[in-house]
C-alpha cells in the first residue's frame, strides 16, 4: 500500500505558539495556570494539561471563583470585553492569541471605527468569530457563513439618520456607510470568494480584506491535491476542530472514502484492506504524536 502523508498535516504557527506557551507557564509557574476555553480543539492535549494541572476556565462565572494566577488566551483570541474583565478580576494575562487573528482583530477594531459595517465570513459560534465580533460595534457587525445568508443579506448603508428642517420625515444621510468584509482565517477559500462575489454584486461600497491564513489555504490546498490521487483518505482531528472538519469536506468532494478520525483507537483497518493509495491529513489542532500513531499503523497493518 502507498500511504501519502500531507506536508502540512498537524499544529500551525499559531496553535504550536499557544501549546508551548501553557505547557511553558506549567512547567515553571509557582502560582495556578489556567486558560480561557481548551487551548486548542483536541481532548488529547487538554486532558494531558489537566494532568499538569492546566485548568480550562469556560466562562466569566468561573473566573470570579478560582484562585487568582495566570490565564493564558488561546490562539483563537477573546473580545476586548472579555479581555479587559480578566485583566480587571487580577490575573496575568498571557496572551497567545494566533498573530494572524490578532491581525483581525485590529483590521475590526479600526474600520468600526471609521464607520465601516463590518462582515465577518464564518462561523458564527466559533471562539475566534466569538472573539473577531468583540472589536467591532456589535449593531454594526454581521457573520455570514452560507450563500444563502449572503444573498439575504443587506444593510441601510447610511451613516446617520437626520431630520430634514421643513418636516418630521427621516432623510438618509449623504455618506454611505461601507462594508469591510473580513474571514475567519480558517474558513474555505473557495466558499470566502464565492460569498463575497454574492455581496459585491448588490452595489455596496465594499474594501475585502481576505484573512484566511496562508497556512490554511496551503494545508486545504494539499488536502484536496492528495484526496484526488487517493483511493481512501484519513483526515484527523478533534470532533470540535472547525478547521479539521472544512478539510474533511474538502477531502469528501474529492474521495467518497474518507473517513474522520480523532486518535488511532477510531480507526478501524479493514475499512482499507481492498485499498491500494491511501492520503493521510490531519487539523491544524492534532498533536504530531497522533498523526505518526495513526501512519505507523496504517503502513505496518495494511
């Protein structure tokens, strides 16, 4: 059998950042390390952190119960709110929120700002959008994530609503308000550009600043390169890992036998006895560790 492992399969920049940065404050803190949500969307590692006694904290009523020590922001970022609660309650902050969402998250904060409508594509229950939402006017911020949801949206697209001096009748303001379009940056590229060219064509004034991380793109890019040359493909990941589940989408269109998998003990072999080409990937949340378990095996049984 040929096993095909994708180059980019495992952590991202930004998830190693967060991973090494808790098991670090761990390792040498002397006083309670916690962070806010899992670190990363993998029970594996965030049951090992709680071995070291890492607590995932899930909610401002939790933070106002535990000891007071450092509290590490994962790579999906939190809202300014969030933020400045936590900093306000008396804990550290470390933050390791992904550069790349950070870079949102200044993107937001300015054009809302400016007056600027903002349009978020993604997931709207995701902590990163959760997250992206809390830099911006939130009357002002809209998350589309289907082209359903982008043909039915729209917008007054005035700054103000003013009175005219000779009645009581509401007159739109001359300046229009603009949109300013921005990803979650693992959100499918394909999807991002066929949802943006549905809002252009309504005639907003519109500035579309594409934030899906490079390394998404290369990752989905190579995941679906594989999928087309595979007979069987395996994608791994948490079963919450948003990104994990695009890339099985992405691998599903390309290869009909894909399974998704979060550690080895789901993998069941006999599915690919008859199988002579089989494509390995795994989220951008999946330990190296469970990657090279599951290859090991798939080489050495089949």
């Amino acid at each position: 059998m040929n096993v095909i492992l994708a180059e980019s399969a495992g952590f991202c920049f930004g998830v190693k950042r967060a991973v090494d940065t808790v098991y670090e404050k761990a390792a040498d803190s002397d006083v309670p390390v916690y962070t806010f949500g899992p670190i990363i969307h993998n029970e594996e590692v965030v049951r090992d952190l709680e071995e070291k006694g890492v607590h995932a904290v899930c909610d401002m009523e939790e933070l106002e119960k535990i000891p007071r020590g450092i509290m590490v922001i994962r790579s999906h970022g939190v809202s300014k709110e969030i933020y400045e609660k936590i900093q306000a309650a008396g804990f550290r902050i470390v933050d390791a929120t992904c550069p790349f969402v950070l870079k949102i998250h200044r993107y937001v904060e300015e054009y809302s700002r400016k007056g600027y409508h903002i349009v978020i594509i993604g997931n709207d229950s995701h902590p990163e959008v959760e997250g992206i939402k809390g830099w911006s006017n939130p009357k002002e911020t809209t998350v589309l994530q289907t082209a359903e949801e982008a043909k039915n949206f729209t917008f007054s697209g005035c700054l103000a609503e003013k009175k005219s001096a000779s009645s009581e009748t509401s007159l739109c303001s001359s300046a229009k308000k603009r949109l300013c379009i921005v990803s979650q940056t693992t959100f499918n590229y394909n999807k991002f550009q066929e949802l943006v060219e549905i809002i252009q064509k309504k005639g907003y004034d519109i500035i579309v600043l594409n934030t899906i991380c490079n390394a998404t793109e290369v990752r989905q890019k190579e995941a679906a390169d594989i999928a087309a040359r595979a007979d069987a493909m395996i994608v791994i990941g948490g079963s919450h890992s948003s990104n994990t589940q695009k890339l099985f989408e992405i691998c599903k269109k390309e290869c009909e036998n894909t399974y998704y998998i979060q550690t080895l003990d789901d993998l069941d072999v006999t599915k690919f006895w008859s199988i002579d080409n089989v494509g390995i990937t795994a989220g951008a949340s999946t330990p190296n560790k469970i990657i090279e378990e599951v290859q090991k095996n798939v080489r050495s049984k089949l």
